[in-house]
C-alpha cells in the first residue's frame, strides 16, 4: 500500500513539473520593419521567463492581416520551439491609438458642453412659458393705466432677452453639434480597423527548467506599402544634378509603428521559394486547319490563331450583311490547337534594400508619410533643343549616363532649375536608352522664329506635272550671357505614293535622315548673337491631282 501511494505522489510531480501552461507576453519591440511595393515584413522581439515543462507563449494584439504561411519565430535560450500558431481574434480588439483616445477626449467634453446648453435652453423655454401664461394681470376692478403700462414694459423687455438668449443658445448649440459629427465621423473611421480584431501568434515551447528566453518574430503583413517619388534640381547648366531620393509611405495594419527602424524594398515577398522547373521546348510548323461550314461557308486557321471566313449562300454567292450572321450560325469549324507546348515563362526579380538611417514613426491610418531615401549628385549633360515648326520656344534637357546603377523606381519626379519648379516628369526605368532624360523647361532668353520664304517658294507646270517649291527660315537670338549649344529640329514631307517625288533642295548643313525625313542641326550661339538657317524641298505630282498633306 505504501509502494502505491509513493507511486502516485511521483506520478502527480512529474504530471505537475512538465504540464502544459498559457502565458500571455504583454509587450514586445519593434525591432525591424521592412516595407515592400506591396506588403511589409514586421519583426518583433520580447524577453520572458518560462517554466519547466510544456508553455504556450501568446503575442497578442497584433495586425489582423498577417500572412500565417510567413512566421517565423526563433529564441534563444534554454528552450526548444515546438510549434507556432496564427490566430484572429474577434473579441478582443485593437487598442485605440493616441490620436483615436485624444478625439473621444474632446467628443466626451463636446457632449458635456452640449447637455449644459440643453440645459440652458430648457430653462429659457420655460421661463417664456412662464411669461405668456402671466401675460394677463388685475383682479375684479381691472388696472389702472399707470400699473398696465408698466407692467407692460417689464413684460416686453423680459420677453425680448429671453428671445434673444434663445436665438444664442440655438447657434451655439448648432455649432456644437456640427463639431460633435464632424469629431464622431473621424472617431469611426479610425476605429474601423477594429471591426477586424486583432491577430496573435501562439508559440508552444519546452524547457527541462525555469529559464529566460528572448524571442525574435517575423511576419508579412498586408496593407503597407511604399512609392517612390523624386525631386531633380539644378542650379546651371555648368553644375551637376542633384536628385533627392523619396518614399511616399502608408500603412493600414491596425499596428502603430513607432520609432522603428525601416527597410525599403524592391523586392516581391510573396514570390515562390521553389526552384522553377524547365520543360520540353518543342519546335514545329503552324498548319492552317482547313474546315467547311454546313450548307454553305468555308475557311481557314492561319498562324495568329484566328479564323479567316468566306460564307456563302445556298446559291454559292458570297453572302453579306445579316445573311452572314444567320449562316454563320450553321457553321460548325472544327477544333483548332497550335502545335507546340505553351511555354513556361520565369522571370527572375532582382531586389535592392535601402536602409533608411533614421527612426521613423508611420501611424495606421492609411496617410502617406515621407522618407527619405538618399541623394545622389550626378554628372549630367545639358542640351537646349527647339522644334519651331511645333513650338517657339528653347527646352533645356539633362541627359544622365548609367542612370540604371541608381536602382530607381518607376515614380513622378518634381523638377527645379535656379530654385524655380519646373514641374513635372516621370521616370520609367524600362527605358532602354542610355541616358535618362530629364526636362527641365523651357528658356526664355533664347528666341527662335521660323517664316515660309515666299520668294523662294513657287509653282512650276511641266508637262503633265506640277512641281511646287518651299522654302523655310529660322532665326535663333540668344540674350543670355553665355555661349550655348542649340539642337534645332524641322522636318520635310515623306511621299507615300510613287507618283508623288519628293526632294531635299537645300539643307544648310542639316544632318538628314532620308527614313523619316527630319532635319537636325547643332548650332553653338554665342551671347547677343542672332543666327539664322533655311532649307528648301520640292514636291513634284501629276496635274488634276491634290496631295494631301501639304
């Protein structure tokens, strides 16, 4: 009997020593957060004691979107993780943020200040009830004139200030009212993230005694994101560039994320760890499928896929209009495929991380908050350009070589020149060129002019054709105090008949591009001098013709 009850007691300690307990972690660190084009990776950290045996540890109050397949828990201590849970919870919602308890602060005293002047104007209603119902005064023998009228002043004037502390209590209480709806109105919209609960992580871990433990949490989360924007300024065309790199971000995760360290990243978190696999890669010709519709109609496959239909009538005559569609109707074309596999497309994604050197605190509320990135000063080119024949005025360019080690993000950029906006621009990192363009607007202070030669133009018969003539002539004036480079481009017609010929008669040292028929000439301008250049084209077609275009 005794050996039995000593079993037990053992039996009971060792259930007691390695049972399995609940522990809530009431506050962990934002130690990371790094932010994706779309989503963003939090990283958290808590210190807490676990005792002997089997423990559920419980971060709570977390982002009711978190990805479940993307936790990541690791420790370090005297502990071995056994398992991780993701949960929501519908209950327990998110604590209100500093800016949510400040406005129901403010509301709680709104409707405070509202019930005393309710209260005030209940007082005023009945104190005017309260005269009306005495209005009539005097017993049997009735009052004298000297008792009426006077009574009748006191009357008037009582009557009238509380008409007038009526007509102040109804606008005051007007106003409150209106701040009251407008403070409820922000007041739920913050607090519309608590409509989804809150998320918490479940970590089950055991340890052969009491330790410390520190763990380390991971998490992608939707709702956050980041864009970039850019501002490009310049001082002179003889100075480099300077382009500030900046991010627009937002989150809506229903964590308040303060003073924390952030990442920015290029990069997809939700692409597939997996290897991709190669497939066969097979080769083989298109065969149009030839194929003949009921009673009438025929056609073919060709190589883009689609069919090609000639539907004709009972009587074998092509049929058009409505006959088409109720033949077409019949027509029962047999199953087209193309011959090779649908080929397995993988793009690889390469990421650039940018570690933003300053603690930054972005609220939950869906607002865009800017960070800055870094700044980059570059060597650029600058070219002053006219196009006369669309535009009167001089455009200043910048050209930027090997713009692609920057690791730029499609996004808007703000333009300044001399401390002045420009406007705006936008940087597509799919341009395959070379140099990456910017405009920085347009120079007054260089005047070009272009006129059509009228003595130098003309019409000429010859035989059965006609020959015309055109001459034009640009002016360039430049009032600036330097010498400039000016890139001048115009253009001549390009004939899309063989009946109309078209000729270059003069290009006054244009380079020309027969394929599209532009004119381009570099012209350096020294400052207060005016410089001028003319081309001239024939164009020469048969008569009683008219050509379109000219």
């Amino acid at each position: 009997m005794k050996k039995l009850f000593l079993y037990i007691v053992i039996t009971t300690i060792s259930l007691r020593s390695f049972s399995q307990s609940e522990k809530l972690i009431k506050q962990t660190t934002i130690k990371e957060v790094k932010i994706y084009l779309n989503g963003a990776i939090v990283t958290r950290t808590a210190q807490t004691n676990v005792d002997a045996g089997i423990t559920k540890l419980v971060i709570d109050n977390l982002s009711p979107y978190i990805n479940a397949q993307s936790i990541n828990v690791t420790g370090t201590g005297d502990v071995t993780i056994v398992a991780v849970l993701h949960q929501l919870n519908y209950l327990n919602n998110s604590e209100p943020t500093p800016e949510a308890k400040k406005l129901q602060d403010t509301l709680d005293d709104l409707k405070d200040r509202m019930q005393f002047l309710q209260n005030t104007k209940y007082i005023l209603d009945q104190e005017e009830q309260l005269l009306l119902a005495n209005k009539q005064s005097g017993g049997k023998d009735g009052t004298n004139a000297a008792t009426l009228n006077s009574l009748a002043d006191v009357f008037i004037q009582r009557l009238t200030k509380v008409k007038e502390q009526q007509t102040l209590q109804n606008k005051k209480i007007k106003t409150a009212q209106e701040e009251i709806n407008r403070i409820t109105n922000q007041l739920a919209q913050l607090n519309q993230k608590n409509e989804n609960g809150t998320g918490s992580i479940i970590i089950t871990v055991s340890a052969k005694a009491h330790t410390a433990a520190t763990l380390e949490v991971s998490y992608l989360v939707a709702n956050a994101s980041w864009t970039p924007l850019y501002d490009i300024r310049a001082n002179d065309i003889n100075s480099p560039l300077t382009l500030a790199y900046k991010a627009n971000v937002t989150q809506n995760t229903g964590e308040e994320w303060k003073d924390v360290k952030l990442k920015l990243s290029t990069g997809n978190p939700t692409l597939s760890g997996d290897k991709p696999l190669l497939y066969p890669w097979n080769l083989d010709f298109v065969q149009p499928v030839a194929w003949k519709g009921n009673g009438g109609g025929n056609g073919y496959a060709n190589t883009s896929g689609t069919y090609t239909v000639n539907v004709t009538d009972a009587n074998g005559s092509l049929a058009t209009g409505s006959d088409v569609q109720l033949l077409a109707d019949t027509i029962q074309p047999m199953a087209y495929t193309w011959s090779s596999l649908t080929a397995d497309a993988n793009q690889n994604q390469l990421a650039t991380d940018f570690t933003i050197a300053l603690p930054y605190s972005i609220p939950s509320d869906g607002k865009e908050y800017l960070v800055e990135v870094q700044n980059y000063t570059l060597n650029a080119t600058y070219n002053y350009s006219a196009v006369p024949k669309k535009d009167k005025d001089v455009f200043l360019a910048a050209y930027i070589k090997d713009w692609e080690d920057l690791n730029l993000v499609a996004g808007n950029a703000s333009i300044y020149f001399q401390n002045s906006y420009v406007g705006n621009t936008y940087i597509n990192t799919r341009n395959t060129e070379d140099s990456l363009l910017f405009s920085l607007g347009r120079d007054k202070r260089i005047v070009v002019t272009r006129e059509k030669q009228k003595d130098f133009s003309s019409k000429q018969f010859m035989g059965n054709n006609i020959t015309r003539t055109y001459s034009f002539e640009f002016s360039i004036k430049n009032t600036k105090k330097d010498t400039v480079v000016l890139t001048v481009e115009d253009q001549i017609p390009l004939s899309q008949n063989s009946s109309i010929e078209v000729k270059l008669l003069e290009s006054n040292g244009a380079i020309y591009n027969a394929e599209n028929g532009n004119l381009k000439w570099i012209i350096n301008v020294a400052p207060g001098e005016t410089q001028k250049r003319k081309f001239s084209f024939s164009v020469k077609y048969p008569k009683g013709k008219t050509v379109d275009g000219l």
